[in-house]
C-alpha cells in the first residue's frame, strides 16, 4: 500500500509518506482497497469537490466502485442540503448516486435530536434550509433559518422579539453552516436560552474551516463560536451544565463514530470492511478510526502530509486524489493517468 501505518492512532508510528511514496505506492493502495473494501463512505467538500467544482476523475472512481458492486455513501458535515439537495449537487456534476445514499450533517443531526427529545416539537435553527427540511422530516417544525437571512435588527423591536420567543414554544436551538450569519440570529438564539431555560443546543458540527482552491473559507466552528458566547453571556444559569443543556453546544457531525455507525446499522454494512474517504484528518479520519473502518486520506482539501505528524492521526491508505481509484486501478499504466 502507499501507506498502512502498524499501529493504532496515538501510538508510536512510522515517518508519514513522502508524496513521491505516496504517488508510487498508489497501486498497490488501489488493489487492496478494492479487495479489503465492500463500502466506500465519502466525505465531500475536499473530496469530491471544491465548492462548485468537481476533482478530476472523481466521476469516473464511483462509477468503476459501483461496477464492481461497491456500495457507495455520501457523508459531509455541510448541513445547509439536505439528502435531496445533496443529491441533486452530485448528480449535476455527472456522479452518479441515490438520495439514500447523501447523508449530510443535518439528516444525523435531526434523528438524533428526535431519539434524545421525543417530545420536541420545534426549534429555533441558525443554518441553511437542510437543516429545517430534515427536521420536518422527524416532526420537528423550525424558524429561523433561510427566512431570517438578510433581516435587519434593531433596538426598537428587542422588546418584542423577547415577548415574541417568550410566549412561543422552543424546545432548543440548532447550529449549522450559515453563510447568512446576522447578528439578529445570535440575539434571536441567546433569546431562546433565557426565555426557555431546558432549551437544548446541537450544532451539526464545527468544522474550522474548508479549502476552496489556494485558500480556506471559514466553517461552522468559528459561527458556532459566536453563538455559544453569547448563550454564555446571556444565560449565565447554563454555565457549568453540560451539553446539550449549558453554554456550548452538543457537537454531532464528524469525528463523532455514531455518525457513521449509525449509516452502518441503517444499511446493514460491515464496518470492518468499509472504508473513510476524506481529507481532514480530524474529522474524516479520526472518526472513521474511532468507528473501526478503514481509512483512505486524500490531498485534495484541507490537509496535508506534514499533518499526518502534526495531528497524530494515521490513515490506513493515502493517495493523491479520489481519481486515483481509477487512474490507478489494475491494469491502468500509470501514464495514462
């Protein structure tokens, strides 16, 4: 393989590749990965795409994987889609797939708030329309969202805001990537955690941030980070309570493993032999490692090799790309690639 490290995470380990191992050692990589491997869970931005742009090849290793009746999974913790929307995005940039198959962070997120709150009913969600639409999903209604973006805040209306979320129901607040991000939204939230004190707090993950070509574009970790001062600074009686009932919110998307065991259970994979795609370590693959999968790291997002140390967080296998998969397989020259 181009790398198989012999040891468990957080153990001594041998020197990351370099990336001319890396690019010799693909297939062999390959070859194994197709033999020891029956799923192949993707992570997506950084992956399979940058923003809007698909990464060469990408379109051509998932169909060879189906081919030879691999299944395949999309798992990203971008909640503003939800598995339609996902779905929709891939398919436009030729990937072939089903919407049972794209499990953005929200779809995760909704479940596991209905299976904690039973008896929740509605929510107030800073984050894109996926979140609100997998809600809806599990019976859950939502404000907020798209619908407050591009609304203005003044003093003159807070006493009617704090009248308004007073005497309405909220059962909690929900956290996802919101590139409308207001200060009306925080206030609206902080709003929820005085006037509602069990109110619980998710957020679908806090990622720092995602590579769109030579540069990072801030994620949810950093909005997280506002909202979550201002539960701290407006709800002191939260203080000292743990998640998801204090100051900082229950994290659900990756590295949390009953992410993807979850997927597992619901579609009966084995996960011994199903394998992580991503290319954060921190996220991607330290919960495949945490769920016992397999661990496939790629270059083509937010880290590199020298993080591989930097993090102590070994792959199984590294490649350059998810393209690999097909420019390397059996039989291909290398050339051709």
């Amino acid at each position: 393989s181009s790398f198989a490290p012999p040891t468990a995470m957080g153990c001594s380990v041998l020197a990351p590749p370099t990336a001319d191992e890396v690019v010799t050692g693909e297939g062999a990589a390959v070859a194994r990965l197709l033999c020891e491997c029956d799923a192949f869970v993707f992570d997506c931005d950084g992956t399979l795409y940058q923003a809007g742009t698909l990464l060469p090849h990408v379109a051509e290793a998932i169909r060879h994987l189906r081919q030879l009746r691999k299944r395949v999974f999309f798992v990203t913790n971008t909640s503003s889609r939800s598995r339609e929307q996902l779905c929709a995005k891939l398919r436009g940039m030729q990937v072939p797939c089903e919407s049972q198959e794209c499990v953005p962070s929200c779809v995760f997120t909704a479940n596991c708030i209905r299976h904690a709150h039973p008896e929740a009913t509605r929510v107030y969600v800073i984050g894109g329309q996926g979140v609100i639409d997998e809600l809806a999903k599990v019976g859950i209604a939502a404000s907020g969202g798209p619908a407050d973006d591009g609304v203005s805040f003044s003093e003159d209306e807070f006493v009617g805001l704090a009248q308004e979320i007073q005497s309405e129901r909220y059962d909690g607040v929900v956290v996802g990537w919101d590139t409308g991000l207001t200060y009306r939204k925080i206030a609206k939230a902080a709003m929820v955690f005085q006037c509602h004190p069990g109110a619980f707090f998710y957020a679908t993950n806090d990622d720092a941030a995602d590579r769109v070509g030579a540069h990072l574009l801030p994620g949810n970790g950093p909005l997280l980070k506002a909202v979550e001062a201002a539960c701290a600074a407006c709800a002191p009686l939260r203080i000292g309570r743990k998640p998801p009932h204090g100051v900082e919110a229950a994290v659900l998307g990756k590295p949390n493993p009953d992410f993807v065991r979850w997927i597992a259970e619901g579609d009966k994979l084995d996960i011994a032999r199903a394998v992580m795609v991503g290319d954060r370590l921190d996220t991607d693959i330290l919960m495949g490692r945490r769920a016992g999968m397999k661990t496939l790291f790629v270059l083509t997002g937010v880290d590199g090799l020298s993080q591989i140390a930097e993090k102590d967080i070994q792959p199984d296998f590294t490649l350059t790309s998810v393209g690999s998969l097909w420019t390397r397989r059996a039989g291909e020259a290398s050339s051709k690639m």
